[in-house]
C-alpha cells in the first residue's frame, strides 16, 4: 500500500521535518512511498536538511537504511556531520514551519496548491500545511 510520509512538525533530535525525510527513505525503498514523493527525494527540503546537518543525502541514506531509530539516526548525523545546538533548531525550525509564507517560496507554493486543487484554500499559508493537507488527500 502506497503511503504518504509522517507528519513534518514531528521531530528527531528536536528539529522538524527529519523524521519525515527519513520515512520517506524507508518507505521508498520498501516500496511504499507513494509516487507523488519519489520527485523530491533529496532535493528541497531534504537539500536543505542535509545542508544544515552537515552528511550528504547519499550517506544519510544508507545509513537509515542500515536500521535504527530517528534519534539513532539523528545521532550518526552529529557524528558523521555536525553537532546541532539549540540555536540551529531555533533557525531552522522557524525556517522550515514558515516556507512559503512571504518569502520567496511563495510563488511556488501557490503554484503546488492550484496543481492539487487547494486554490481556494487560505488556511494553506506554509509548506507545512500544504504537506498536511496533500497527505490527507493522498491517503
């Protein structure tokens, strides 16, 4: 059965959208990942994830892959990449919860909305919640 990814407010490590990432590369490669995800793996948000945690997408990868928790998973990232401290989650954190809300991601996320048929939707105001909404019509 092909299933969206997790929720991106949960977190690994305290930062959101981690353990998303992460169940999109174990769904993926069991297959279960629906399609209208297999696009963005690690560009965009993983990118970015990646940049901030210092491992390329191709290590974090494998190393999910290999087994383990997010926070076993989160672990090895600080190990292999850099440590996070509470001043990089603030950062992202806030970055990531607010894409798309007057920035210059703005465009794209109206954009993604009319594509999925949430033109009309005010309440969608983030990548967050189109990712919210998307899901639920995926599922």
């Amino acid at each position: 059965m092909k299933r969206p990814p997790t929720d991106p407010y949960e977190t690994a490590g305290g930062l959101y959208y981690l353990p998303r990432m992460l169940d999109k590369i174990r769904k993926h490669a069991a297959g279960e990942l629906h399609e209208d995800y297999h696009a963005n793996l690690g560009i965009s948000f993983d990118a970015r994830m990646c940049h901030v945690l210092g491992v390329s997408y191709a290590d974090l990868k494998a190393r999910t892959l290999a087994g383990g928790t997010n926070e076993e998973v989160f672990a090895w990232c600080e190990a292999h990449g850099r440590a996070i401290n509470d001043l990089d989650r603030l950062i992202w954190n806030g970055f990531a919860a607010k894409r798309g809300w007057r920035d210059d991601a703005s465009a794209g996320l109206e954009r993604d909305k009319a594509s999925s048929g949430f033109a009309g939707r005010a309440d969608i105001q983030t990548y967050f919640d189109y990712w919210i909404a998307d899901d639920a019509r995926l599922t």
